[in-house]
C-alpha cells in the first residue's frame, strides 16, 4: 500500500509503494535465493583478500603495492554504495538486480584474463562498484516482506552477506593451491550467471516507485536522512566500529599465519573462515528478536561478547584453538549487531530503504577501510599482541557508544512489531 504523506511534508517528493499488512509473506525458496545471490555477490569483493601475493606476482606488482588491489576494490564499492544503492527508490529493483549482475560476470571475465597490473586494477574497480548490488538484495527483500517479517528477511539475508565474506576467503585459498587464482573469478562468473538465471525466473515484479526525486537529489537525500533520523545515525556509527573491529582481525591475519611455527597454506588459512561463518550462522534469529522488540538487549549482549572474544584472540601465540573460539563468537556477534542494526533502521522510512542502506553502508565501508589499514600497521610494530589490544579498545569504544546512546533511540525502533498486523 502506498504510503501515506500529507501535502507539503518533508516526505511528499519520494512517496513508493511498498509492501503493506496484507502483502503475501515471502517464500523460504525467494528468501533463500536472495541469501545465496547476496553472498555471492559480496565475496566477489573479498576473494582477492587471501590470494594478494600470488596475483602481485603473476602480473608483476611489487608486494608492496599489492594492498592497490583490495584498495581499488573498496574504492569502486564505496562509489556504488553513493552512486548505485539509493537507485533501488527511483526505478524497479528486478531490473536493477538483474542488470547489475551480469554487468557483473563481464568484470569478473575481465579479472580473469587481466594481462597486466594496470588492466587489473580496473577491474578491480568496476568489479566492486557492481558488487553493491548485495545491498539492493537486502533491501528488495525488505521491501517485499510484511512488516512482522521484515526483521527475520533481512537477518537471513544479511546471513548470506557474512557468510559470502567470511567462505570467499576458503573458497579462494582452495582454487588458488589447485588452480590458480584466474579459476577464481572464472567459476564466479559462472555461478553469477546461475544466479541471474533463476532470479529471472523467481523474482516477483513489483510497481515502479512513484518517486518524484531527481536522480541528484536521491543521492542529495542519502545525507538528508543522516541529519533527520537519529535511529540511523546511532546504528550507522556501531556499524562503522563493529566493522572496523571485525577487520582488525581479518586483515593481518595471514601474517602471523603464514609464518612459523603454523607456516599454513593459502587453502588451510581460508578455512578459518569457516569458523566465523559457523558463528554467523548461530546469530540469523537477531533479526526475528528484533521484530519482537529485543533489538537493543540483542545489542548489548552481542557487543559484550565481541569484546570478550578478543582475549583468546590474542592468545594465538598459545594455541590455534584459541583464535578458532575466538573467531566463532565474534562473528556471531558481529552477525547479530549487523541484523538488528538493519532491522531498526528499515523501520523509520519505509519508502527510503535503498537509501537507508546506502547510507548505513557507507559507514561500513569506513569502518573496514579504518580497520584494515590500522591494523597491518600495528602488526608491523607490535606484533599479534598489539592487534588484539586494539581491536579489544574499538570493541569497549562500541559498546560505550551504545550505552551512551540507549536514551537517544527513538522507542518506536525497538518496539514489537504486532505479527497479526
């Protein structure tokens, strides 16, 4: 049902449709294609993390400019979640999604046969532009679910995202020890075409959005909703420090790894990730816990245990098994911030979710860009002890934020949200 919005209101430019009490709930099969396509889209962006020596040397990058290949990546997603995300608002999100990902295959090809650093690089980019379409997913799936769904759909969703990121490192370990990193992004592109298949044939149509924003001022908004919605504000910011946090200890993790006494391989390391998505995969009923209304003590609890997971982090040194408890409860309770975080702020504009993300996201970005630059410059100084400290202090920071905050969030944000509706 459209959303109702008085003559000369803030809001009476950028009226949608979007889904109302009546609308049909979404099928388990749609949720679970919107999962799959949203992770795979995501670690499209993350496979180069484990494989950055092999693909610097075969093309002749010195490895002290390898880093350019994941910065040219996060500088073409950080454009897209600007430039392409808030477009979900302004045309139909099946067109959107599905031109996005083909587009996508080409860059992928593009990848694989790069002859040369410059010509990668560019890829590269292109390639991380497209792959904000993981954040379309989300909120095409938000916009189709009913209001007492929307928490449970965005938290199964946003599983795939975390689930997406945290295999793209053991998948591409893998194909590297017995391929090559090229078999990489041949075999994504393959399965992104897969993908693009069957949201063709499965994605429901839906009414253009009636938005009477031009193109500039859609993205004009994006900043406008930062300044009037203070739900956003608070949880853009945690999304920003969960992020840095998670990347603290992802992004110098193949040092201490790769280096006597563990001396791993590429495929060996990358099936850590396998641990954080087993911790994921524990947090996917926040989102559920956010539409009864335990939005905020989900936070808390979740932020604590983030904060807790740094202490057998940092005993790497003592035993493997340490990092791998480690690893486990903080992506569960990153996964769990994350899906409440998206569940309360999809809550305040209903005809601006594409935008609402896009701003969220744009914090996430900063957040990973922070944490993984500062946390390889620590470990260069100070050793797997100084890593853990400071991804033990943006943890403490976090969850004094969001103490110092409770008063400031709207209650409409956590309050329940009547199945029945």
């Amino acid at each position: 049902m459209p959303s109702e919005v008085e003559l000369g209101s803030p809001r009476a430019a950028e009226v949608e449709i979007t889904a109302g009490p009546s609308a049909t709930p979404l099928s388990r099969t749609l949720i679970l294609l919107f999962a799959v396509a949203s992770g795979l889209a995501v670690a499209n962006a993350y496979f180069a993390h484990p494989m950055l020596d092999v693909m610097a040397d075969d093309l002749g990058l010195s490895r002290a400019t390898a880093g350019l290949i994941v910065g040219a990546t996060q500088l073409g997603y950080g454009i897209g979640l600007v430039l392409l995300v808030p477009i979900g608002d302004l045309i139909e999100r099946r067109k959107l999604v599905i031109a996005q990902s083909l587009l996508s295959v080409l860059a992928l090809v593009s990848i694989a046969f790069a002859s040369n650093g410059a010509m990668l690089l560019v890829a590269m980019a292109v390639m991380g532009l497209l792959a904000v379409v993981t954040q379309a997913f989300v909120a095409y799936a938000a916009s189709l679910a009913r209001p007492s769904q929307r928490g449970e759909v965005v938290g199964i969703v946003t599983s795939g995202i975390v689930l997406g990121i945290l295999l793209a490192r053991t998948v591409a370990g893998t194909l590297t020890d017995l391929s090559g990193w090229r078999t990489v992004y041949l075999a994504s592109a393959a399965a992104t075409l897969l993908i693009v298949l069957a949201l063709w044939r499965m994605l429901p149509q839906q009414p253009r959005p009636a938005s009477r924003l031009s193109y500039p001022q859609l993205i004009g908004s994006v900043f406008t909703l930062l300044v009037e919605e203070p739900v956003l504000r608070i949880r853009a910011i945690i999304a920003m420090l969960i992020f840095a946090d998670i990347t603290t200890l992802l992004a110098p993790l193949v040092m201490p790894l790769s280096a006597p006494p563990f001396s791993f391989s590429h495929s060996v390391i990358g099936l850590f990730g396998l641990a954080g998505a087993a911790g994921a995969l524990g947090a996917s009923r926040a989102g559920r816990w956010t539409d009864h209304g335990y939005g905020q003590r989900v936070t808390g609890i979740a932020l604590g245990l983030m904060l807790l997971a740094w202490l057998p982090i940092g005993l790497l040194p003592y035993s493997i098994l340490w990092l791998v408890l480690g690893v486990l409860v903080i992506d569960f309770g990153l996964q769990a911030v994350h899906v409440t975080n998206q569940g309360m702020i999809y809550r305040v504009r209903p005809e601006a979710q594409s935008r609402l993300t896009a701003a969220y996201m744009v914090f996430y970005s900063i957040g990973s860009a922070f944490g993984s630059s500062s946390s390889t410059l620590v470990y260069a100084y100070a050793g797997w002890t100084g890593v853990s400290l400071l991804g033990a202090a943006i943890a403490a920071v976090t969850l004094v934020f969001w103490a110092a905050t409770l008063g400031a969030t709207p209650k409409e944000a956590t309050q329940a949200i009547d199945a029945a509706e």
